[in-house]
C-alpha cells in the first residue's frame, strides 16, 4: 500500500473515531439526558441487548422490501429504457416525465400503496420499486446513447444485428450510467421502505420500530436501528462500487 | 458549366420538439388510468353496479365517480384540487394553498439554510486539505444513511427541548440538500484549470480574491444544477418531516389524514399539489440559473 492509501483510510478513520469520542465526551460531561441524545456506548449497548429484535427488522425491512423491490424496480426501469431505445417517439415522450418524475416527492406515494398492497411487505416493497424506477430509466436511457457514432459505425460495418450492438458496445458503455443508477436507488431503496411504514406496518421493521420507540422516547433503540441502517446502506453501497469496479475496469476514472 | 459544390453541405436535421410526443404519452397514461379504475374500483363498485341494473353507462358512471375509489378517476382529482384550492378561503385548514404553504414555508427555509451551509462547506473543503481527506468521505458516507429515516427523531427531540412548527422540518429539509450543494460546489470551485489557477498565482493574487474572481464564477453552473436537485429534496424532507409526529398542517399531514380516514381523492390532491410546489420550485430555480449565466455572458 502506498503512502497516499494509507493516509485516504486514515484520515476519515481518525476523524470519525474523534467525533464519536467528543459525542461520548459531551453526553457524559454534561450530562445530556438519554431522551435527548444517547451517548455511543449507550447505543452500542442496546444493539448488542436487542439483536434478535434488529435481526428480525432487517429481514422485514431489508430482504423482503428493499432488496427484491430494489432489483424489481431497477429491472422494469432498464427495459424501459431498452423499449425508449428501439422507439425513439417514446423515448421523446417518457424521458421528459421521467425527468420530472425524478424531481417529485414520490414518498408521497406511500399512503396510496398502502391502501393497496395491505400493511405487509408487498406495498413497502412496490413502493421501492416506484421510487426506484426512473432513476435507472433516465440514466440507462442516457448510457444506451453514451457510445461514439464512430464504435457504431464499426459495429455496422461488420454487419452486426441490433443485438450484438447492444450486447458488444452499448451495453458495457452504458455500463457506468446504469451503475449510477443502482448506487442512486440503494439509498433510494432504503428510504423508501422505511418511509412506507411510518404509514402502517406489522409490529415489525425498521421504520415501524423507529416511529414506535421514537413515541416511547427509547432513542437508544432508535440510534441502533439507525446505526444497523446506517451499516446495512453503507454494505449495499460498497458491494455496488465494487462490483463497479469489476465491470467498469475499463474506464478512464480507474486508470492508475 | 456552373462549380458544383465540392462538399454537398448537409443540411443540419433540427432536433424535433418533444411536445408532441409528451402529449401523446400523457394522453395514453390517461387513458390508461381511466380504464384501470373500472377494475381497481369493482371492490366498491361492483354491487352499487349490480344493484343500478349494470350495462355499460352505469359501469363507468360508478367507477369514475365513487366517493371512495380504490383509484380515483382524473377527473375526480382535478375537482378535488380545483375545490380545496379556489372554493374555501386560502387560510382554512381545508385549503390545500394554506396546507401547501406551510410545507413551502419550512421547504424554503430548510433550502436557504442547507444551500448556505452547502457553499460554505465546499469553499472549507477546497481550502483546507485536511478537510478534503477527512470530512469529504464522512460527507459522502451520510448519503447512504436513509436520513429520512431519522426524520420523526428530530422532531421529536427538537419538540422535547421546544422547538416545534417551522424549525424542525427546516433542518431536515436543510440536512438533505446541503450535501448535493456540497458536492456540486466542491466539483465547481475546483474545475478552473491549471493554468487558470497559475496565471491568478503571478498576479499575486490572494485566497481570497482567487475564490471570488475565477473558483465562484467557474462554479455558478454547478451551484445552479446541485440546487435544483436540493430544492426538489428539501420539499421531499419538509414533507416527510411533517409525516411522523401527526402534524396537523402541510402537504404531509394531508397524505396522513387521508390514509388514517381512508380520503383517497384527497390522498391524491395532495400529492398532486406536493408535484406542483416541486415543479414549479425546480422551474423557478431553472429562470434564475439562465438569467444568471445571461447576466455572466454565458452564450446559450
């Protein structure tokens, strides 16, 4: 590892490590009542007490909701864009929605799904994938455009059928656009679920737990479930750059 | 014999407008809408209809005009809005511009608030190293936080130590648009170039002046796109901060009230009305981004 690497993970981890201590340091210090924020040791405490709870948050929230409405909606948003492509009339049509679309407060949508889908699972998870849609529509419309008129040119002169233009060419161009799109929707995923229960749920998930504790005041249990959040977004994230980086190898930006 | 042309000038094909093509698709999604809600209706409809004799005149008559549809039909919405805005006094709490006022109100302080907060952490940013290496990764690190997540915790700490109304949503309306300013701020003060930067350097120009005179004016473009992204979230954040504590005003309250009692038409107004308010805050940012760049001498 280089010097320049060493310093990259270092900095952000003293930093990090600073502010926890200086939250420790003042909660304790001056005393600050657990109902207005809870020291770190305090959280850490009753996260380890109440995993089985978490545990069972994170399978409600995370895996029944967030991930298939995330790969639902990402999906349906990619072959939107592929039908955009062959069709450049509905491409005219749909990309200025989805432009405006994207700019709405789609949360909004929630107490509707609600209504529909019932109180369980399916509607956070159909909520994920309305939120997650247009975003990867208007990205992967913009990567299906984003190889040269000289490559396509190539493409035509060896006689290639639109499939193996897209499959040889323009899908890996497109590659670091649809990329954007699934790092947008992760957080966008996650938001979008745990706001769709604010609205109604089963005793279970996070954000039924959150609005919940938040009610009974037991921000430590608050804190925790946005600390398992906070792990579970960064995790999601960090999977999708990585795998970025093993698709796109090809890209000017990771060039050494 | 006359010279041809020796290059045969192509005449340059205008991109054609999209409007047709909106329209087109707006008309098939409402199309589309009408027929759906004849099936999504036939829960509550279906007896009314059996009961009015069926055939196809009473079939569209119940399930575009149902009280309270699974799916409302257009039309129904457009009247909703068109009497909870025009027909009842704007300061009523039946009046969605006094419920769209609030949710503005704490959308345009949380904006202002976050966009400054935004420009004066990315000017930080590029300034000192030690913040770029250490803050930078943490900054980009609290967007993969679902923060709206934490929304109903603010309001209710700031409610306990007696902060209620306006300031809590503001902040988190100001905690989600602060970090696309940053971002876009951070990218638009650093993208002048060497050169640029090199010819400030032997006029002996200071920190100072090199920010105001050649990273701010290199940078209004990107400030311009990253506030449009914070004003369409700063709305999305007053709305859901309006959503957990049973607020009884704004746009949020409204979605809340509707699904506790089952208002679904007026579920839909509201939301309407939030896309509106989104609408027309992302257009009003977009004017002064090109009378500004007009203002800068930037050719269109």
């Amino acid at each position: 590892m280089t010097r320049s690497r060493v310093t990259d993970i270092l900095y952000p981890a003293v930093f990090g490590l600073g502010v926890l201590i200086l939250w420790q340091l003042i909660v304790k210090g001056f005393g600050v009542p657990a109902v207005l924020l809870p020291a770190p040791s305090d959280i850490w405490a009753k996260l380890i007490a109440s995993l089985p709870i978490l545990g069972v948050d994170f399978v409600q929230t995370v895996l029944r909701a967030v991930i298939p409405g995330w790969f639902i909606g990402s999906l349906a948003g990619f072959l939107a864009a592929l039908l955009c492509d062959r069709i450049p009339f509905l491409r005219r049509g749909l990309l200025p929605l989805g432009n405006l679309v994207a700019a709405l407060p789609i949360v909004g949508v929630a107490p509707i799904l609600v209504m529909w889908f019932g109180f369980d699972w399916p509607s956070k998870a159909a909520m994920v994938v309305v939120m997650t849609f247009f975003p990867m529509l208007v990205n992967a419309v913009a990567g299906l455009q984003a190889s040269g008129q000289l490559e396509r040119d190539l493409m035509r002169s060896y006689g290639a059928s639109w499939w193996q233009t897209l499959v040889k060419l323009r899908l890996p161009a497109a590659m670091p656009f649809i990329f954007n799109a699934l790092k947008i929707n992760s957080t966008l995923a996650m938001i979008g679920a745990i706001v769709a229960e604010f609205f109604g749920t089963p005793i279970v998930g996070m954000g039924f737990r959150i609005s919940t504790e938040v009610g009974r005041l037991g921000l430590d249990m608050v804190w925790a479930e946005i600390a398992v959040a906070a792990i579970t977004g960064s995790a999601f994230y960090g999977l999708l750059v990585f795998l970025e980086r093993r698709v796109t190898f090809w890209h000017p930006s990771y060039r050494k | 014999m006359s010279a041809a042309p020796a290059i045969a000038v192509k005449p340059v094909a205008r991109e054609p407008g999209n409007t047709f093509p909106v329209a087109v698709v707006c008309l098939a999604i409402l199309l589309v809408w009408y027929f759906a809600a004849i099936p999504m209706n036939w829960v509550v409809t279906g007896p009314k209809i059996a009961a009015g004799g069926g055939g196809l005149s009473n079939l569209l008559a119940f399930s575009w005009n149902e009280a309270r549809p699974v799916l409302p039909a257009p039309h129904q919405i457009a009247m909703e809005l068109w009497k909870s805005v025009f027909t009842v006094a704007p300061w009523s709490v039946k009046s969605l511009v006094y419920h769209g006022w609030v949710t503005l109100s704490s959308t345009l302080v949380g904006f202002v608030l976050g966009s400054l907060l935004g420009v004066a952490l990315a000017i930080a940013i590029v300034h000192v190293k030690f913040l770029a290496k250490s803050l930078m990764p943490w900054i980009i690190a609290s967007q993969t936080i679902p923060i709206l997540a934490i929304a109903p915790m603010v309001i209710v700490v700031l409610g306990s130590i007696g902060f209620t109304g306006l300031v809590p949503k503001s902040l988190i309306s100001m905690y989600l648009c602060f970090f696309p300013v940053t971002i876009g701020m951070v990218k638009g003060l650093t993208s002048p170039e060497v050169m640029q930067l090199d010819l400030m350097r032997t006029y002996n120009a200071s920190a100072n002046q090199i920010l105001w005179k050649l990273r701010f004016p290199a940078s209004v473009p990107f400030l311009f796109t990253s506030l449009k992204v914070a004003v369409a979230i700063a709305l999305t954040g007053a709305i859901v901060g309006e959503l957990p504590t049973g607020a009884i005003a704004g746009i949020g309250a409204r979605l809340l009230q509707g699904s506790y009692y089952g208002q679904t038409v007026q579920i839909w107004a509201a939301l309407f009305m939030g896309s509106f308010l989104a609408a027309a805050l992302v257009w009003l940012v977009g004017v002064a981004e090109r009378f500004t760049l007009r203002r800068m001498g930037v050719k269109p």
